[in-house]
C-alpha cells in the first residue's frame, strides 16, 4: 500500500516539472518582477548565428561612430587654430592703429601748442597793456578818478587780440585749428562782457558816507548812493553830513534816523520786521529809517560811534555820543552793543537799559523784556527795547507837551523828566574818523 502511494507522488511530480519547461521553482517566483523574461528567454533560444551576426553588426557601428568622432574633432581644432590667428590679427592691427593715431594726435597738439605759444610771445605787449590796464583800473577804484578813458583803452586792446583771431597768416602759419580760434573768441567775448559791466558798474563803491567824505571833504550834505554789502548791485541812498562850511573835519557822517514835522509830512514808523530790517523813508525828505540790515553790515566790519542830536519842544537841545556802537546779524536779533557814552543828557538811557542783552523788537517780531507785553505795539514802534520806558525815538510824534504821552522821548534820570522830542538825528561814522582825516588835511594843503 505505502509503495503505490510513493509511486503516485512521484508520477505528480514529473508531470509538473514537465509542464514548467524545466525552470527551476526560484526562476518561476522571478516572473512577477521582471516582465522582460519573454525576451530574455526567446533570445537565449535563438540560433548562435544570428546573435553573433547582430553582435558583428553593433561592433561595426561602433568603430564607424569613433571614426565620426575623430573627424569632427580634427575639424574643432582646425577652427579654432584659425579663429585663434584672426583674433591676433585684429589685436595687432588695432594696437597698431591705435597707437599711429594717438601719435597723430600728440603731433597736431604740440603743433597747436607752439602756434599759441607764438601768438603770446608775438603779441606780448598786448596782454602787458592789458595787465597795465587792469593794475591802473584797480587803483582808480579805490578813488574817484575818472575811469572813461581806460574803458576805452581796454576797449581798443581787446579788439587788438580779437583781430588776433581773424588773421590767416597768424592762425595758419602757427597751426591752429579751427577749435583753438574758437576758445581765444570765446575768451574775447567773456572780456567784452567784463568790460561792459565796468562800464555800466559806478566806479566807486562807498561803503558809507565817510568814505565819499574822505574823498570828497568839500562836498556838501546831501542824499548820496552807499553800498553797505560792496554789493555794486545794492545800493542804499542815505543822507550824508558832510559838517559845517570850513569845519570838514566833522563830516562823514551817514544818517540813520531822522524825526523831524516838515512840509514833507511825517512817516509811519510801526513798521513790521522786514521794513525795519530793509529801511524805509526817504533820506532828505521828512523822516527815514536806514536798516538793520545795512547796519550790521556796516558796524561789524570795523568800531563805529553813534551821536544823537535831540529837541525838547520845551528845553532846547540835546547830545549823547557813544564811542563803540555795533548791531549783530540777524540771527542773534540784531541785538545792540553800545559802549563810552557822554554827553548833555544826564542819562545814558540808550545803553542802560536796551544794549547787549535786549534784540530789536517789531510789532511782528516780540523779543523785549516785557512779560505783560509788547512795547513795540504798546510804543508804536520798533526799537531795542527791555521794559520800553526809557528810549523811545521811533514812536508817535508828539503832538503837545504832554511829557506822559507815549511819544518820541528820552528819559532824564536827574530829575525823572522824559523830554519830549520833536527833531531827533542819529547818526553813525568809523570810530577814531576825525582823527584820521585830521592827520591827512596837510596832505591837501
């Protein structure tokens, strides 16, 4: 019974392996991984002449693509040797132009140098004349002289060089080129320029009345044109004392406040910032006022004094001088410094209590001491004010002898009196002036 069992298996057993083409159980378990065991196994059933024919045919096709290959590298290297020699060529050929150009260009220049350089030497005399010129013109400015004639003279020497340019033999023989012509005429046409603003700028600028003064002693009071700035193209007209006939010594002085009743009429003073600083009047016509602007300019160039010349419409006149007398920029307020007061006025009420610590006060413009308020619109006027009550010379202008009005007034601390003033001159000049037109006067004996 056990033998015939035994022999069943076995007979299972082969018909299976017959039906699996003999494939070992492992290789059959492989199927579902690699679906190209199809051609796997049919290739390895083909005929050995036909994979060797295939075999011999990839052989060949490799050796034709080497072959190819080889070719085109043959070729890249030739390209290459010829784009290599082209760009040496041009690179040569550039440096070599390049430089005869720039040699070209360094000749043409030397030449144009040495024909400028001859026309200079040639024509020397004409550019010393204008040297000459300029040197005496600078002089002449510093005075009065008459400067006409030397306008004209330069007038001629400028032509002479600018004929410079118009003649062939010149321009051609020194080998300039149109572009030199062009600088040396535009060069001409600046000088042409400079000569007519000489022509239309005064030829005097004086800074203040004292300068036309010094040069002019004999001339009389009177408006004249001054240039605080040395600004020819800003000028202030002031009224200039020139002094007493046959005592010019004590002229020079340049007015900046005038109050005073005339047929002319009287002038506003509550005047805002801007007026104040400007000026505003007109100088030799009723009352003005010169500018803060025009007095800083002046004051801190160099020491100036200040005189005030002042009418009480009851006690006759009055005098106070201040030997040092300055205004600051604008910035700092156009704050005032006074120092060496003297004179008739028993007090120095100017510099007591408005110099030095106290700016210039407008309507516009509150910058006084007063915490209650402002004595520019409480007095009418702009001034250097601290608590208002002391000096008043830009307010109303008194109509009566009322000695409490808020009028033009200085206060007299002797007897605690305000005079009230009805003609009122300030007026400024260099300190130590009088001296030094004293020490000239011989000079023009």
């Amino acid at each position: 019974m056990h033998d015939r069992v035994w022999v069943l298996c076995a007979v299972l057993v082969w018909a299976q392996y017959t039906q699996t083409g003999d494939q070992h159980l492992d290789y059959v378990m492989t199927l579902a991984e690699d679906p190209l065991y199809i051609t796997w196994n049919r290739m390895d059933k083909m005929p050995k002449e036909i994979l060797k024919g295939f075999q011999l045919q990839m052989e060949h096709y490799h050796l034709a693509t080497q072959g190819d290959l080889h070719h085109l590298n043959s070729k890249l290297s030739l390209l290459e040797d010829k784009l290599t020699s082209s760009v040496t060529k041009v690179q040569a050929q550039v440096k070599e132009e390049t430089l005869s150009k720039l040699t070209s260009m360094e000749a043409r220049i030397k030449d144009q140098m040495k024909g400028l350089t001859r026309i200079i030497t040639s024509n020397i005399d004409v550019f010393l004349s204008i040297e000459t010129y300029v040197t005496k013109t600078s002089r002449n400015l510093s005075g009065l002289l008459d400067v006409k004639e030397d306008t004209r003279n330069c007038t001629r020497l400028l032509s002479q060089f600018s004929q410079l340019t118009k003649t062939p033999e010149t321009v051609n023989g020194s080998g300039l080129e149109a572009y030199n012509t062009v600088l040396i005429e535009e060069t001409v046409q600046e000088l042409r320029s400079a000569v007519a603003q000489l022509r239309e700028s005064p030829a005097f600028l004086p800074r203040d009345c004292s300068d036309l003064h010094w040069h002019q002693p004999q001339s009389p009071s009177g408006v004249f044109q001054t240039y605080p700035t040395m600004d020819p193209k800003v000028a202030v007209a002031v009224w200039c004392d020139m002094g007493q006939d046959g005592a010019t010594d004590d002229g020079g002085w340049t007015v900046i406040l005038r109050r005073q009743n005339t047929s002319w009429g009287l002038t506003d003073f509550n005047r805002t910032w801007s007026e104040y600083r400007a000026g505003f009047g007109m100088p030799g016509e009723g009352e003005w006022w010169y500018g803060l602007a025009s007095l800083h300019a002046l004051t801190y160039r160099q020491p100036y004094e200040v005189h005030f010349l002042m009418h009480d419409m009851e006690l006759g006149y009055f005098e106070a001088h201040y030997n040092s007398f300055r205004v600051e920029d604008e910035a700092h307020g156009f704050r005032l410094v006074a120092e060496g007061f003297t004179g008739n006025v028993t007090t120095d009420a100017f510099k007591m209590e408005h110099q030095g610590r106290w700016p210039f006060s407008t309507w516009d413009r509150d910058q006084d001491g007063w915490q209650a308020g402002s004595c520019a619109l409480q007095y009418a006027g702009g001034w250097w004010y601290n608590n208002c009550v002391y000096l008043t010379l830009t307010a109303p202008y008194p109509a009566s002898l009322d000695r409490s009005a808020k009028t033009i007034r200085w206060l007299k601390m002797d007897n605690l009196q305000t005079l009230v003033l009805d003609d009122v001159t300030v007026k400024v000049r260099p300190a130590n002036y009088a001296h030094r037109f004293d020490s000239r006067l011989p000079k023009h004996a």
